[in-house]
C-alpha cells in the first residue's frame, strides 16, 4: 500500500527548486567574495595625499 503511494508522488519539481536555491546561494556568495577581495587597501592613490598631507 506504502509503495504505491510513493509511486505517485513527483519528486522532479522539488529538485528542480532546491537546485535553483543552491545555484542562487552560490552565486550570491561568490559575489560577496568578490567585492571583499576588490576591497580598497592602503596603497591607493588618492588617499596618498590625505594621509601624508601636512601643514607645518
């Protein structure tokens, strides 16, 4: 009785949804890695001159 009723039941829509989820989730991720390694650092020149700016 069991094993008909799981017979009936379509598991394709559900792997398609949780496959579209991981692909997402992946995406955003690799995006935010990517934005923290293009992160501005110290050697960039235009704050060259704010920090070595005196005016003695």
């Amino acid at each position: 009785m069991i094993n008909t009723l799981i017979a009936l039941y379509s598991w394709t829509n559900g792997v398609v949804i949780i496959g579209v989820f991981a692909l997402v989730c992946i995406t955003l991720v690799g995006i935010l890695i990517n934005f923290m390694l293009k992160g501005k650092g110290k050697d960039d020149p235009n704050n060259l001159n704010k920090d070595n700016n005196t005016d003695y």
